[in-house]
C-alpha cells in the first residue's frame, strides 16, 4: 500500500468482522458467486485486471484508485478497495459504494479498527480524516509522526 492509499475490506452483511491476527487481520470472504459478480461488474468499469498472481487480481492502478480480489480455491474471494486521497476520488467512492451494494456487503477500515457505512458521504469523511489524507495535506508532518506511532 502506498501511504496515499486510504484502504477499505468488503465485509459481508450479517457475517463476521475482520480479526486480528499475529501479521495484521483477517478479512471474511465473499461467497464464490458473490467473487464472479465482483469481477465481472469490475471488469466492466475498471477494465482487464492486472495479475498479480494466478490468485490476485488488481483491478485500477497499481498506486491509484483500485480494487483488489485475493481468491481462494472454492471461488470465494477478499475484496479490497484502496482509494487515492492524491485526487479527487468521488466518482470512485460512488462506485465502491454501488459495488457494495451489489455484493451485499459493508466496509471495513483496518485504520480506525471499525465498520465505514457504505456510503459516499461515510466513505469521503473516512477517507478525509485518514493517514493517507494527511500524508496528502503535509506529508513531512506524517513522515516525522511516523517514527513516533502516528
């Protein structure tokens, strides 16, 4: 993840909230038909995906606005969403938030350790208090705070 990059998990209505594990935290998966809407939906608005592996798909830029899928063997799949607070990312939010609509699912912020609403207002106040905002703001004021717990 790029310090720009403010990051979102889909997590599934009425399924659990991503855990903490030892290296970070886990997120639920998406039912395997849940994973082929996602990739289709995607690949019509984003375009082909860039194959990180066999099992990882990136789809949107690299250090952009993008949404990633993490497959498993059975189909289902992570979703995860990493907004550029570099540009402006409104129409990109919108999308998220249809995209989970679609999915049937919510957002989940790693960052503040809690559920984001899936809508564009939540997600644009999420996004406008984030690390990667700041970092946007005055990135040397980020980079000193980094060495001291920002």
């Amino acid at each position: 993840m790029a310090i720009w990059q403010f990051d979102l998990s889909f997590v599934p209505h009425g399924g659990p909230m991503p855990w903490r594990t030892e290296d970070g935290h886990q997120v639920p998966v998406v039912h395997a038909h849940t994973a082929a809407r996602a990739k289709d939906w995607l690949l019509v608005r984003l375009g082909e995906p860039h194959v990180v592996f066999q099992d990882f798909l990136i789809f949107g830029s690299d250090k952009g606005n993008r949404v990633d899928l993490l497959l498993e063997e059975d189909g289902s799949a992570e979703v995860f969403a990493r907004i550029d607070a570099r540009h402006s990312a409104t129409r990109f939010i919108r999308e998220l938030c249809e995209l989970a609509q679609l999915l049937e699912c919510g957002f989940f912020s790693a960052e503040y350790w809690k559920a984001v609403e899936a809508t564009p207002v939540a997600v644009g106040f999420a996004l406008e208090r984030s690390r990667a905002a700041a970092f946007v703001r005055d990135p040397e004021k980020v980079l000193r705070g980094a060495g001291s717990g920002f």
